[in-house]
C-alpha cells in the first residue's frame, strides 16, 4: 500500500510540472510575439495560416477596370437581311428552297412563269430585227436629203421611227436584265419560258412565303433571307453614362439562352441621338471570336470597360 501511494503521488508531481511548464512556454511566446509586433498589426501563426488555407505572394502590377452595366440584344446590319419578292407578276412554276436551307448571293430561290414573259422577248427580237432595217433607211434618206434629191419629210419620219425603235429595243433589254434573262440568248432566237427569283445576299433562308401555283406581284414578300455571319451586339447605354463610352472599348456580355458562356466585342460605332422609353443611345459592338449559333434578337446583358489603371495588388 505504501509503495502504490509513493507513485500516484509521483505521477501526479511530474504531471503538473510537465503542464505548467507548456503553459509558461506558450505564454512566454505570446508575451515575446506581442512586444515584437507592431501597433495596429496581427500576426498569425503557421497553424492559424494552415487553419484559413491562408497564401502568401508577392504584390503585382494589375489593371485595375471600372464598367458600366447595359443591357441589349444581337442585332444585324440591314445589308445582311433580305426581304426577297419577284420584279413582276407571275405564277410560281417552282420552288427551290426551304427554310434553314444555306444559299448563295445570285441563286434561284424560286422560278415564275407568265405570257407576259414570252411576249416580252418576242417583242425584243422582232424590234431588234426592224432597228437595222430603219437605220439603214434613216441613212439613206440623210444621204438623199444631203445630195438634194430627198425631202426633208421622208428624212424626219426616217430618223423618227428609227430613234424610237432604238429606244424601244434598248427598254426592252433593260426589263429582261432586270428578269435575270440573257438578252445575248434572246437575240440570237432563244425564248425563256421561266423567269428566276434570285437572292441578292449569301446566307440562309429564314422564311418562305409562298406555295406552288400561287399568283404573286411586285411587293410581295416571298423569302426572307438573313446572313448570321456579321451578327453584332446592340445595347442600350443610359444618358447619365453615355459621356463615358466611346468607340474602341471592350465590352463582356452574356446571352439569355447561354447564361454560362461569356463573350467579348469592340464598340465600333455610339449612335448620335437618344431613343425614348428608355431615354437611351444606342451602342453597337463587333463580336470576336465565333459566333455559330448566334440569333438576331437574342437578349444580352453586359459591360462596357470605360476606364483602366495600373495598380499594385494581391494574386487571385
């Protein structure tokens, strides 16, 4: 008994000189951190540093920007949509195209067919072959009427009939150029029964309006046709932030149908009046990178960088 007293009271002599010595170690060390460091400062150890995932870098040189938020939509310039209709009245004999289809600047979308048509081209080769005739006479005549021998009437009926034919063959081939006809084909005996509806921008067939054997007239809307390729970025900057935008500022936008993917553009043009309902100028900017997939009148929202400086901060 007296041997198992002597080392309970051992262990516990040992056990509270072991702790007050930490304790005195601890508070030494805090003690001599807090006389060390200066006022207003805070030191962490290495385990509080392991503790917050705490790193450490040097201080760097970063450009610093300020933006604007503006909101908008994509837009195209109205060189690169076509509202496409024939240049006179028909039947339509054919349709080549469906929407969604890619099509190419000059190609048949559709082909019409009218008497008018033929009657057209008839009319050009029996004037065209009447013109020599009445240049040859209109000649002649101007000869007689030089030597003495012919009247000035016959001269002036002569040149009459010939100048109007001239200018009745030379109508003529305008209208049958405008019908994309060959005219050098129609002179030489051809007849064109169709006449093609040609789209006058590459892109891609956004509508079709019109069936087979429909009666159609000038100012009908027959296709529409957009080129996506020049899309660009149409946003509304508000008058209290228009004197900070100008042209060749980046801007970050995303779309409303791609809320997770963000794309970048130059500003290339700030409209010159305001628009109402919102009082507002219009800011167009060109898009970089790809742009497949990207629709006229998607809505965006994005920032404009208005300013930039060089300052010292920490590495994100």
């Amino acid at each position: 008994m007296k041997l198992y007293l002597t080392l309970v009271t051992c262990i516990v002599f040992f056990t509270a000189c072991g702790s007050k010595s930490t304790q005195n170690t601890q508070e030494a060390e805090t003690t001599h951190s807090e006389e060390e460091q200066p006022e207003g400062t805070v030191t962490l150890t290495a385990k509080q540093r392991e503790a917050i995932s705490l790193e450490l870098g040097p201080l760097q040189k970063r450009q610093m920007s300020s933006t604007i938020n503006v909101n908008g939509e994509l837009a195209l310039a109205p060189q690169y949509e076509a509202d496409i209709g024939p240049v006179m009245s028909g039947l339509i004999a054919e349709i080549k195209v469906e929407p969604g289809d890619e099509i190419s600047q000059g190609e048949a979308l559709a082909l019409l067919e009218h008497p008018s048509f033929t009657e057209m081209q008839v009319e050009l080769q029996q004037s065209s072959s009447r013109l020599s005739y009445l240049k040859e006479e209109y000649e002649r005549q101007k000869n007689l009427y030089q030597k003495g021998v012919g009247s000035g009437k016959d001269l002036q009926q002569a040149k009459s009939e010939y100048f109007s034919t001239k200018a009745k063959v030379a109508g003529l081939k305008a209208k049958l150029k405008m019908l994309d006809l060959n005219v050098e084909k129609v002179l030489e005996g051809k007849i064109f029964r169709y006449i093609p509806v040609k789209a006058p921008i590459s892109g891609f067939i956004k509508d079709v309006n019109v069936r087979m054997g429909q009666f159609v007239s000038p100012g009908d809307i027959l296709f529409g046709v957009v080129n996506n390729s020049q899309i660009h970025a149409d946003m509304l900057v508000f008058e209290k932030n228009i004197g900070k935008v100008k042209e060749g500022q980046n801007i970050y936008f995303t779309i409303s149908n791609r809320p997770n993917e963000q794309h970048t553009g130059t500003i290339y043009s700030v409209g010159k009046t305001f628009k109402e309902n919102p009082k507002a100028v219009k800011v167009h900017a060109a898009i970089e990178g790809p742009t497949e997939g990207l629709i006229p009148g998607l809505y965006i929202q994005g920032r404009i960088v208005v300013s930039g400086q060089s300052s010292l901060a920490l590495p994100g």
